[in-house]
C-alpha cells in the first residue's frame, strides 16, 4: 500500500504543476485527464482492499475516501468495510474519516449503525459516537443554513431531515450519547476518552445550537478581572475563539477591528476567548491596538473552550440581545456572512429601543 500511496502522491504532484502550467482552462482539463484521471487510483485503491485481509485493507479504505471526494467508489469502500472489517482496530478512524467527509450519506449511516451491533466493544462504542456526531453536525448546518438544509433534504429526504431537526430527533441524538457515557466510560481514541467527548457533544446538542441560550460564561481577562458574558444581556455579542498560534485569526484581526470600531457607540460588544497560553501575548496585544476588544485569557484547550466545545480556532458564536444564539461558524468564519448577520439585529435593537423596548 505504502507504493500505492507514493505513486498517486507523485502523480497528483505532477497534475498541480502541470495545471499551474496550463494556458487555459481547458488545457488544464486536458492535463488532468491525461496525466492523472486515466490512471484511476480510487479503483486501484479499492482493487487493493478487496484483495487483503489485514489493516493494510481498511487503511486503502480510509484513505480512499480521504483523498477522492468525487469518486462513488467510496461507496463501495463503505460496504467493503461494513462486511468485513468491523473487527480491525483502526476501524474507529475509519469510522471518523465516515463522519468528517461531507456526501456519503446514506452509506455512512448504514455502515455506523452496523457498526452499533458488532460483536467487538471497541467497534459499538466508537460507531454509536460517531453516529451521534454525525447528526449532531447535520442538525447544526440545517438550523443555521437554508442551503444546507436543502442540500440534505436532497440526500437523505425531506422526512428524514424534518425528524432530525425535531425535538424527537434531538432525543434520539441524545440517547445515543448517553449510551456512549454509560456503557463505554473505558473506550479511547488515541489519547482522549470518547465518553468525556460524548459529555461535550451532549452539552452542545442542549446548550450551543442555534437558538439555545448562550451558557453562562464568567472568567479572568488580561488584568485579571472578572468578565461576564450575561452581563452583556440587551446588546449584541459576539464571542470569538482566537489565538497567536492561529494563522487565520491573526489574518482576520484587522477586519474584526475595524468592525469593532465602526459599530462604536452601538448595542453592540465583541468579545474574545484568548488561547494563547503566555497572557503576555494578550496584554500586548491590547496595550498596541491589535486588538480594541476585550477578552478572557483561558489558554490552549482552556476552560471556556473545552465547555464551549471548540476544536478549531477562530470560531465564532453571534447572540442577540436576549442571550439567544443566532450564528455559530462551521469550520471556518466567513466575516463577509458574519458582519451583516450582526447588522441586521444590532439595527433591530436600535429600533426596539427606540420605541421604548427593553430586552434587559
């Protein structure tokens, strides 16, 4: 396998450097065809898996469907898994690699619930997870897009998505958590307890989704204050998750700065979650105008992040002046989205108070 891998990495090298080198779009078509298409790796890959029995098998699986999101042979790769390989110990990677890439549904589906009845303990506990996880993603990209909703209607039906969003299907989701905390407390994956991230993935199901009420957040910022989001109730808030170690925060900084300012005098706070580990950083920050919004310093993996459930930074929670939660980022933050979401109900405010209401 390890050959297998080394010539499609070659060959999708050379597809880059010879499309870069393309004086068109249509040669560049032509190039691809030519000098990487007709080769077929999703094929080979999936030749290889059906003739081994071993790890090596589950893993040309894995990285079929990692590497090759147009092919339907990651179809094929998912029953292959589902009859045979439930009994591997990197099937609960496999399963992982089933729920963070986008378009194999129903397939996904079918092979987790499968996996929920296997005979190996390890191979349940990480289906069921993962399973919960799975629509716990869908539910959150359906109740914060109407593109995505529609785009899932497409792929699994109208039914299936209106009883997910439900009240019943958050139930369902819930249940399959709970089993996680109660019947596998000992399960692991690599060096994290999959019990203690069902705990954290029940907490967002009931508390972090569009249109739940924003937790409680209270913490220390750069000085060592106390600093209160529900002291915020009645204006607009954001609260944002970055870092000096994150590339991208530090690339949208001047954005949300200049966003901060012009919102100056408005009912409107933006707030950060600070991850840097050395609050010098912080305090630096603040003290040049890098930043003119205040944060709480929780540190790498801190507390405010671990119960907010953030495994990528920036990520970025909008909440209107009632404390209720209208925008939350999915993999990434698109200001060109968040900024007029933030206008329209910074502007409703200004409206409400304007008649003489109050949400305080």
């Amino acid at each position: 396998m390890d050959k297998l891998i080394a010539e499609h990495e070659s060959a999708h090298t050379e597809l880059i450097n010879a499309v870069r080198l393309a004086a068109s779009n249509a040669e560049a078509s032509g190039v691809a065809r030519e000098a990487y298409s007709t080769q077929d790796f999703p094929r080979q890959f999936l030749d290889f898996a059906v003739a081994e029995d071993d790890e090596a098998s589950l893993d040309s699986c894995r990285y079929l469907i990692n590497k090759f999101h147009i092919s339907k042979l990651r179809f094929d790769a998912i029953d292959h898994v589902t009859r045979y390989h439930f009994n591997k110990t990197g099937i609960d990677e496999f399963f992982m690699a089933l729920v963070h890439h986008y378009a194999l549904e129903p397939a996904a589906d079918v092979c987790l619930k499968a996996g929920m009845k296997a005979p190996r303990t390890a191979t349940r506990a990480h289906a069921t997870y993962q399973l919960a996880l799975l629509n716990l993603q869908r539910r959150d990209w359906c109740l914060d897009s109407l593109e995505e909703r529609q785009n899932y209607v497409q792929s699994l039906g109208k039914d299936t998505i209106d009883h997910l969003l439900s009240d019943a299907g958050a139930d369902e989701i819930a249940d399959l958590l709970e089993k996680v905390i109660t019947e596998y407390p000992d399960e692991r994956y690599f060096d994290y307890s999959i019990s203690k991230r069902a705990e954290q993935s029940l907490f967002t199901l009931r508390n972090l989704e569009v249109g739940c009420e924003a937790p409680a957040v209270v913490g220390k910022d750069s000085a060592g204050q106390e600093l209160r989001l529900q002291d915020q109730k009645g204006n607009v808030v954001v609260v944002c998750f970055w870092a000096h170690w994150c590339g991208v925060c530090m690339e949208s900084l001047p954005q949300e700065t200049a966003f901060v300012s012009s919102m100056k005098d408005r009912p409107f706070v933006w707030l950060g979650v600070n991850g840097d580990d050395d609050i010098e950083l912080l305090r630096e920050a603040e003290s040049s105008g890098k930043v003119n919004f205040h944060s709480w310093h929780d540190g790498k993996g801190g507390a405010i992040a671990s119960r907010w459930n953030i495994w990528g930074f920036p990520s970025l929670f909008v909440i209107d002046q009632s404390g209720i939660i209208r925008y939350k980022s999915r993999g990434h933050v698109d200001l060109e989205i968040v900024f007029p979401i933030i206008e329209d109900l910074v502007t409703s405010v200004e409206s409400e108070r304007s008649k003489g209401i109050t949400n305080r």
